[in-house]
C-alpha cells in the first residue's frame, strides 16, 4: 500500500522475512515451512503473491497482504525429497519446480479453485481478525519427469514455453514438457515425455547448488562455476545452434560462485562466492567491467 519496495529473505530456520529497506525493519513474518527454505519468488504480475520452496518438499504461496497462505503444492504426486528451485512463468499462471529427487514438475497456478483462493485471500484478515483461511491443497503438478537430469537438479527458469534447468553436470538444459509440437496449455498426464531442445556445456559447473539467472526480456543468462567465472549465453538468436558463450573472470575472484542475479536489462550481473564476497560486473559498450564489494 505504501509503494515502497520490500525484500523476502529466508533460510535454514524456515522463516520468511519481509523487509523494508525504507524502514531498515522487519514488518513481517510468515511460518508453515517445516524445515529449511531454499527459494522464494515473487509473482510476476502481482507483487503481494509470494512462491516458497522447502526442505519439507512443499511449496507454498503465501499473500503478503494479508498473511493468508494460498496453495500447499505437494503431497500424493508432489516431490519426494527437499525443492530447491521453482519459478513463476511470465504470466504467472505456471510454476515449475526441481529438487533432489532429480524431478522436474510444472504446476497450474491458475486453476479456478486456485483463482477463488487468491481472490478470497485479499478478504481474509479484515481488522486484524486472526481467522483461519481455508488453505488449498494441491497433490497433483501437471506434469513431472525424471529424464532431463540424472542428479540433484538445483535451478529452474521458464524461458517462453520452454523450460531451462540445471544440475550437477556441466551443462544446462532447454526442453519442453511433452513434444515440441504440443501446447502448453493441453492437459498433459504424469507419463508425458520431454523434448530436449539444446544443451549447453559449462566447463566447472559439476558441483550442486550453484544458481544461473536471466534478464527480465530472457535474452541472457549467467551462470558462475567453482573456479570462479561467470558463463553468459546470449540467447537472443534465431536458432538454439546459433547460442554463444562469454565468460567474465577476475584473477581475484577464484571462488565458487553459488548465485548470479542480472538486472532487468541484463546490463548488470551481481555474483555471489563462497569466500563471502560479493561482485557486481557492468555491461557497458564495449566491454564489461567488474567491482569487488
């Protein structure tokens, strides 16, 4: 309501955080993980949804406005060890996730129970009333795979209809659920095959948790290793052959970078390494510059 941005942080404790940066405080906290979280995102097009992704191997949406938790995904179909990623598409109607049980899931956010939830969470909590809203639970993802990776998969991103994910493997994957001819709006079932469309080979990227991130148009992605390098991929061409790597290095940055964050125009790109520091590399005409903090 105030206009003024906020930040969602979480961790080992499986508390969520918000945070003002106007304020430097904490204005809210939301607990229902049971264990450790290892993503939040926020929704595309509605800045008050909030994605969560546990240890417990749930998923959960939470309203920031009015505290209400919206969806539980999990359970009967849902992942069988720890989600370690999951993402919103850009019209905020799909979510696909990974964790270590090696499984890929899509799931439909904008089924109409679903829909009645979100609706009817911003009418719960009127005044401070501490009722209970009626969370949704949802077992079933709309479709699952175990065949794009054969370890822990530890980073997932819509890209279009597409879908980009990684593991311990040197590489990261494009593929589409079902065949490359389907709609992704087409009911699918538990047993639909994938369709690999191009793998891209990153050289020291065959230890876990190490996260890759695009610009907000998709045109770019970035993704550090364990010896200290950025890999950037502009994905901006005609054909998935015609796709190039860049790599940006500092004789200084030696260790593993485990996050990258771009701006929304991809001319920034923050990475985060292991001996606790912090270094932010800018796009600029002719070349590409890098500041350690």
């Amino acid at each position: 309501d105030t206009k003024k941005p906020i930040l969602a942080a979480a961790g080992v404790r499986g508390i969520i955080r918000i945070l003002s940066p106007a304020s430097m405080s904490c204005i809210r906290n939301f607990i229902g993980h049971g264990n450790a979280i290892n993503e939040l995102k926020f929704h595309p097009k509605d800045p008050n949804i909030l994605l969560s992704v546990s240890r417990d191997h749930a998923l959960r949406v939470w309203n920031l406005k009015t505290e209400a938790n919206i969806v539980i995904f999990g359970g009967v179909e849902g992942h069988r060890d720890e989600v370690l990623s999951a993402d919103f598409d850009m019209s905020g109607e799909k979510i696909v996730s990974c964790g270590m049980d090696h499984s890929l899931k899509v799931w439909n956010f904008n089924t109409e129970n679903i829909k009645e939830a979100v609706k009817a969470s911003y009418q719960t909590n009127p005044n401070g009333s501490k009722i209970t809203f009626a969370t949704v639970n949802c077992h079933f993802p709309e479709f699952s795979t175990r065949d794009i990776h054969r370890n822990y998969v530890d980073c997932c991103r819509w890209f279009g209809d597409f879908i980009i994910s990684k593991s311990c493997e040197n590489s990261v994957i494009c593929w589409k659920p079902g065949n490359l001819d389907a709609n992704r709006n087409e009911k699918t079932t538990i047993e639909d095959e994938s369709t690999i469309i191009q793998k891209l080979d990153a050289k020291d990227c065959d230890i876990w948790f190490i996260r890759f991130s695009m610009d907000s148009e998709e045109k770019c992605l970035a993704l550090g290793n364990r010896t200290g390098k950025i890999l950037v991929w502009d994905l901006d061409v005609e054909h998935p052959s015609d796709i190039r790597c860049s790599v940006l290095s500092n004789p200084k940055c030696v260790s593993t970078i485990r996050q990258t964050s771009m701006s929304r125009s991809g001319n920034t790109i923050i990475a985060v390494c292991d001996d606790a520091t912090i270094w932010r590399w800018q796009k600029k005409l002719n070349s590409t510059s890098q500041l350690k903090l």
